[in-house]
C-alpha cells in the first residue's frame, strides 16, 4: 500500500496529513507557530518556523501511523500566498516574512500602478495592485530597506521556502505565483515586462512550474531531519484557495464553491483566462494544467460571527463550556427559530473594510433596519444573512463574467452550519452541495502528489474517485423572491455609506 503527504503551511500554524490512494486520512499532525506585528498593519512571521513545524509533523504523522518512508510515494504543498521570503547568496533568510495580511504597502501600490499602469497591469496579471500581493512587498523592501534588498539572492513564497528546504530547488508553481502579480496570467509564466518595469532580476525568481509536475526530490538533510526516504518526490503542490477547491473537487465546469472560513471565498474554474476588468475579483491559474480559476473574497465571512459570538453570546459559551457542545451549535439551533430576512434587519460584514465587490478598506460593519422588535437572535441572524449577501456579490459577479454556475458546494467552518447552507441555497437560488472530504488543501495537494507520481491519470480522475457528495440543499423556493428584494437594499445600503465611511476613518485618523 502506498500513502502520499500533504503539507498545509498556514498562518496560524502547519497541518500535515497523510493519505491512503483512497483519500483515507493515515494520519496528520498540526504545530502552530507566532505572527508578529511590529507596527500597526504589519503582519511578519519567521520562515524558520514554518520549517521547524514542517519537519515536526512529516515526523509526528510517520511515527502516528507506522507507515514506512518507502511508502510515502509523494508529497504535495500548499501554503498561505502573498508571502514574501528573501534569501541571501548564502541561502540565509535576510529578515521575517511579510505575509498576506500585512498592509503596509499603499505607497507601493500606487508606485506599482503608475509604472505599468492599471489596465495594462489587470491585463497581463488579472488584478489590480493590493497591499497583499507579493509584488506591492517587493517594492517595499527595494524602497525602504535597499541594502537589503541588494544583498537578495532568491524571491520566494512561503511554502516554496519549505520545497527548497525539502529538495534544495529554487521553484514555484502556477497557482502560487498567480497571487505574486508578477506572473502573465494568460502565458502562465513570469512577465518580463512587470518584472523589467519593477527592477527585478529575473534570476531572483524560481522555474514556473504546473501544479502537478514533480519540482524535486527529498535531499538527503531533509530526510535526516523528516523521516522521510531520500528521493521521494515534491511537486508543484498549489497556493491554499487551489489547493482547497482541489480538496472540494472544484475541477470542472459549473462546479463553484462557497468558503467560510474567518474570510469568505467563492472559486470558480473556468478553461479560459477570464478577467474582470474593474477588478473585483481576482483571476488566477488553477492548479489544474491549462486552467484557470476566478475567486472573489469578502474579508469578514466567519469572523462576523465570531465576533458576535464573543460580544454577545457568553451564555452560550458558558453552556458549551459545561456540556462539551461547540458553542456554534447553539447559535445555529438559535438562528434556526428566526425567519428569513429578520423582519427588515440587514447586516453589512464589512468589519475589516471589504475586497469584493468594493476594494473598499474604510468599509465598516453596519446593521440597517434595527427597531424595537428586533432581538439578539435576530441580530445573530442576520449576521449570517449578512455573510450571505456578500457571498451572493462575489457569485454575482462571476456569473456576469459567463461562467457556469450549477452547483455550489460548501466548504470551511461555515459549511458544516446547515442554516447558513440553507440561506446560500436560497441567496443564490441553487442547490448547496457539501463533500466527504474534509481535509481541504491538504487533501488537494496530495492528489496533486499522486499525479505526479503517476498515481492517478489526471487531477479530475483523482477528484471523480475520491470526492463524492454526501448532502444537498436546494433552495426553498418562497425565501427565493424574499431574499432578492432585500438583496437590493442590501446593496444599496453601502452605495448610501461609502462616503461615510471614508469620512469616519479620516475623523478617528485625526
């Protein structure tokens, strides 16, 4: 029996799993590591972190499961995009990560744009400049730290330090390097002309590669430090949202999922570079060869609730204390007793300003309608409904752009949520499809690592095999007409605010 490894480098920490040929989980082991914030809107980590909880995992799941490092027949990456790690000559890290959360670089945005310019930019890279994007980071440390940057041998992102670790090659792949804004999007490969308008070496950026297609072996130091048997082969692997539409099966026309996780993300494939030309959402290349994929974002998905949960529900989380329920159940069976649409109560979830459809950072979280009727479970309500809506901007916006839409499947904390299945089923007027794999983008770039070992035939052989649907919720047809009608005041509502918000944020900048 064979088993391949699937390694997620996240933010708050790696998970690494290993997988039977069937998608069966062996084993998997998580090591979480700090985030530092030096200033205010920075977000920095230590790629030697990453590595040590890499090395401790591959180690916890071979010892957990007894499975011989023979058998581990390839391993797949997926990791938090954006990041931006910096080598030395001597393949020393030159300063902590700056990764994707961090904001620092509005000035640099504005300098990316003005040299390539914003429709040529959206035109070659699929995106507009976002403080997020590897490139704005670039720019910041050739503006801000130029000895340093001088002194930069290699250009990475976060999970393809880990595979020059592992293999000792310089390489990225496809779906990783999308989120770079330094790759031609259309040509998969990196763009001379940002790169040559940037003043960025060339040779300072890895070999492009597919996601599937082996990038190097185990070397000998990493299968001291892991376990794992020298020569076992690493492949592209994918950037985290690929790498979980992979796990979620996302590889086929009309098949869209719908992410909550602490943000919100709905993924679409599409086979043609398709690209929304006033950039509200991004486009990228999937993880499946000569593909592409487009996704849109709303930042405060999962994390409304959260926060609600914590100003709000102390008594749900003491009960969930006592009886060992998820505090999250309660809340469901309370949002459950609510009817749709709350009595006129709408929620904004723009609680750290918004990404699509808006591009807005001073958006801010607004409940609309309140009255006197209203209750905490209305509010609690309407704060999924809220999310809802949000995600129905990014699904509109896809379809605008000709993609096919026939089934949504649900995913990240928020798809185990049946009432909120229920809402996205009746916002969208589709059928919410939940899977049996749960392991996401773990899961995904394990079937790109049996790709590549020749495991499976394709990506979507491996996806037909493995993921199955379990649940389907189609839309409850008199929630259809409601839900579009406060679509549009929902809509509405921030159109009303927008100056408001930037006038507030000016007001508490003062």
């Amino acid at each position: 029996m064979g088993y391949l490894l699937g390694i997620d480098i996240g933010t708050s920490g790696t998970k690494t799993v290993l997988f039977d040929y069937f998608g069966n989980t062996a084993a998997s082991a998580v090591s979480e590591y700090a985030l530092y914030q030096p200033n205010n809107g920075w977000a920095e980590q230590h790629p030697e972190d990453w590595w040590q909880a890499v090395v401790q995992t591959i180690r916890s799941v071979l010892a957990a499961s007894g499975v011989k490092p023979s058998e581990v027949k390839g391993v797949g990456l997926s990791g938090q995009m954006h990041g931006l790690v910096l080598l030395d000559r001597e393949d020393r890290v030159l300063r902590p990560a700056i990764i994707w959360c961090d904001q620092r670089t509005n000035q640099e945005c504005e300098q990316i744009t003005s040299l390539i310019g914003r429709e040529r930019l959206i035109e070659i890279t699929a995106n507009p400049a976002l403080t997020g994007f590897t490139a704005s980071k670039i720019m910041w440390v050739k503006n801000h730290e130029p000895e340093l940057f001088e002194k930069t041998s290699k250009i990475m992102l976060p999970k393809d330090y880990i595979r020059y670790m592992l293999t000792g090659e310089f390489a990225t792949e496809v779906s990783d390097a999308s989120g770079m804004q330094l790759l031609d999007i259309a040509k998969r490969n990196w763009s001379r002309e940002v790169i040559d308008k940037l003043g960025i070496e060339p040779s300072k950026l890895g070999k492009v590669y597919e996601s599937p297609e082996v990038t190097g072996l185990v070397n000998r130091n990493a299968s001291e430090l892991t376990g794992l048997q020298e020569g076992t082969p690493v492949v592209g692997g994918a950037g985290d949202q690929a790498a979980g539409a992979i796990g979620n099966g996302i590889v086929k026309k009309g098949i869209v999922s719908s992410t909550i996780g602490t943000s919100g993300v709905v993924f679409a494939y599409t086979d043609k570079v398709t690209i929304d030309k006033l950039g509200r959402v991004h486009t990228f290349c999937h993880a499946v060869p000569n593909t592409w994929h487009v996704m849109g974002v709303t930042q405060g998905a999962g994390l409304s609730l959260k926060w609600f949960r914590d100003q709000f529900c102390g008594k749900e989380k003491d009960m969930a204390a006592v009886s060992g329920i998820d505090p999250y159940i309660l809340l469901n069976q309370e949002a459950e007793k609510v009817a749709p649409g709350c009595d006129g109560l709408l929620y904004l979830p723009y609680l750290m300003g918004e990404r699509t459809p808006h591009l807005d950072p001073y958006a801010r979280g607004v409940f609309f309608g309140l009255s006197a009727r209203h209750t905490r479970n209305d509010m609690l309500r309407a704060v999924m409904e809220g999310v809802g809506h949000s995600l129905k901007d990014c699904l509109s916006i896809v379809a605008e752009m000709g993609i096919e839409i026939d089934e949504v499947r649900a995913s990240g904390g928020g798809g185990r949520s049946s009432v909120w299945r229920q809402i996205q089923a009746d916002m969208f007027d589709k059928n919410i499809v939940t899977v049996n794999a749960s392991e996401g983008g773990a899961l995904g770039v394990a079937i790109l690592a049996g790709v590549g070992a020749g495991i499976y035939g394709s990506v979507e052989e491996a996806c037909a095999d493995i993921i199955k649907p379990v649940t389907v919720q189609p839309p409850i047809m008199e929630n259809v007409g409601l839900y579009k009608a406060y679509y549009k005041v929902y809509q509405n509502v921030y159109q009303s605010l927008k100056v408001q918000f930037k006038a507030l944020s000016e007001i508490n900048q003062a």
